[in-house]
C-alpha cells in the first residue's frame, strides 16, 4: 500500500449519504492524472496528505495538505501527483439547483476569482467537519433522526460562505454548435475531421478555435461528457457493460480508464455507493 506524510493509505472509494441533495462524496490516495474535464455539480477538494497540482480554467495552483479548491460547475479543470508518492484528498460534488449555480446561462462556467483556501479558512473548517460526518454516517446502517435536516443545515452554511458567479464566455456560435455536437454521449464517434469538414475549416483550425474558447480538445470535450453520462446511467441502475454501449465507449475497459481520468474512481466503485 502507498504511504503519504508516513501514513499506510487505502484505495480511493465514494459514497453518498443522502441522494435528496445531490451529493457524492470522495476519500482516498491518488496517484495518477485526472484528466481535463468539467462537471455539472460544484466540487469541493481538500488535501489531506502529500500535494498535487490542480488547473482551473487554465491556472495552474499547488494545493498541499489543509488547503482546500473549490471549482464551479462547468469549470474546465485537471490534476496531476507532484511527488511520486501522490497525494490523499477528500472531495465532494454538490448539485446546485438554479439559483445558487446561476444555470440560466446554460453551458456556462461558474467558479470564484480565488478558488483556493487555506487550513485556517471558515470554509475549509466547515468542509472537513462536514465531510467527517457525511463519513461517520455513511457506515450507520439506518439514518438517525434528523440526520438529513442537519446535514442540510450545514450545507446550507458552507454554501453562504461564498457566491458563485459566471464567468462570460461568449464567441463563435459554429464552436458552440460544435460542442454541443460533441457532448451528446448517444451520438456516433463522428470524426473531429468530418465535423471541421462540415463547418468548412480545417481540422486544426476547429480543434484550436475549440480550445481558446473552452479551454479544451474537442476530444477531451467528447470523453468527459461521455464520462459524466456514465456516473448518471450509472445512478439509475444500468449495468457497467450497458452504460458502456450506450454511452459510445469502444468497450468497458476503455470507460473505466477514462472514467476514473474523471471521477478518481473505477465506474464499478461508483455504482456500489448506490448498492448497485
């Protein structure tokens, strides 16, 4: 097993304590490279052990042990070990209805101009309480009574420590066009080269028009998506071989490899944190 800051770590696993909120959490040791991506929920990610380089929006921070990240919904972002050793985090994705997301500007990221806290920060406090409890629960065999109010109540507390606001992001409405091409998991691998064919460029001008505007690759674009469609087929019951199939992957094995680029854990690991 690896050790990180003299401490023996396990395998990453995740869990969810109440799926009225929309919450998944995360615990574990990590050595590879998450893989640029975005998500449609807020994240939450406090160091624990060891450090790891983390790029919002195209900056790149060093994050080490107490200091936590917070990236918006929509937020292009990727993670890659410093040490050799990697590193151990706590994370949590958080659904955000409307309101608090600013959603209306659909496709849009949201996020915050300083996106990292430090150990003594109110918000990094109430992240690792809030997630030490989620963790305590997580083993209960039946909930407590009151339990769901007071996770809520504290939710709603962490959340009231900051705002999420849009980052504008208006442009080229073919490269929108395109992506929303892209991010369509049922639709066939249409070659990046006939899709610039179609729009009357060429392929290289198409992948770098893509990047400037979203931060991106077409092709990590279309993985992710693919990726993020798999953890909600996945919520609702369908097997690791179906989600596969019908989320466009050539087979299993290549979901599994770009899922846990995404999500930090296997697509089978996921499914257990529903019972599945």
């Amino acid at each position: 097993m690896p050790i990180v800051n003299g401490k023996t770590q396990t395998r990453p696993h995740c869990w969810i304590v109440s799926d009225q909120n929309g919450m998944m959490f995360y615990n574990g040791h990590y050595s590879h490279e998450f893989m640029e991506h975005a998500h449609d929920d807020l994240t939450f990610v406090l160091v624990t052990g060891g450090a790891v380089s983390i790029v919002i929006d195209g900056c790149e921070q060093t994050v080490g042990p107490g200091e936590l990240a917070v990236i918006g919904p929509q937020q292009i972002h990727a993670a890659r070990p410093i040490w050799n050793e990697g590193w151990c985090m706590r994370s949590l994705q958080i659904l955000l209805d409307s309101s608090e997301s600013n959603s209306g500007m659909v496709g849009q990221p949201v996020g915050l101009e300083e996106p990292i806290y430090g150990p003594s920060d109110p918000l990094t406090q109430w992240f690792l309480n809030f997630h030490l409890e989620a963790e305590a629960r997580s083993f209960e065999p039946v909930a407590e009574q009151g339990m769901y109010s007071h996770m809520q109540n504290m939710l709603e507390e962490g959340l009231s420590m900051f705002r999420v606001e849009p980052c504008g992001n208006a442009g080229d409405e073919v490269i929108s066009e395109i992506r929303m091409l892209l991010s369509d998991p049922d639709s066939d691998n249409f070659p990046i080269q006939d899709m610039a064919n179609q729009f009357e460029m060429s392929e290289f001008t198409l992948i770098k028009k893509f990047r400037n505007r979203f931060g991106i690759s077409p092709h990590r674009w279309r993985l992710q998506c693919r990726a993020n469609e798999v953890s909600r087929r996945l919520r609702t019951g369908y097997s690791l071989a179906d989600a596969a199939t019908s989320c466009g992957f050539s087979d299993q094995a290549h979901m599994s490899r770009t899922f846990k680029r995404v999500f930090g854990v296997t697509p089978g690991t996921f499914s257990e944190a529903f019972g599945l």
